[in-house]
C-alpha cells in the first residue's frame, strides 16, 4: 500500500514539475523569442521581400 502512494506521489510530482517547466517557457521565454525573431534583419528582409505577393 506504502509503495503505490509513494509511486503515484512521485507521478503527479512530475508532471507538476514538467507542467510549471512548460507554463514557465510558453509565458515568459517564448514570447521574447517570437519579439526577437520579428525584430531580427532576416525576417526585415523576408518582409520586404514576400511583400509585394500579398
């Protein structure tokens, strides 16, 4: 009985850490990306570049 609860304590541990691990990056480090790679010179230049097709 000891060794289930320790087992499916050990499951939800993990997948709390891995849902705060996923939470973190999707709130706070992939917004900065997708500001990072819009301000970027190769996307400036794909812009200008695929504009005129649209």
């Amino acid at each position: 009985m000891m060794k289930k609860a320790i087992t499916k304590t050990a499951e939800v541990t993990a997948v709390t850490v891995f849902s705060g691990i996923f939470a973190g990056y999707a709130l706070a480090i992939y917004p900065f990306e997708r500001l990072v790679h819009k301000q970027s010179t190769r996307a400036k230049k794909m812009k200008i570049k695929y504009a005129s097709q649209y």
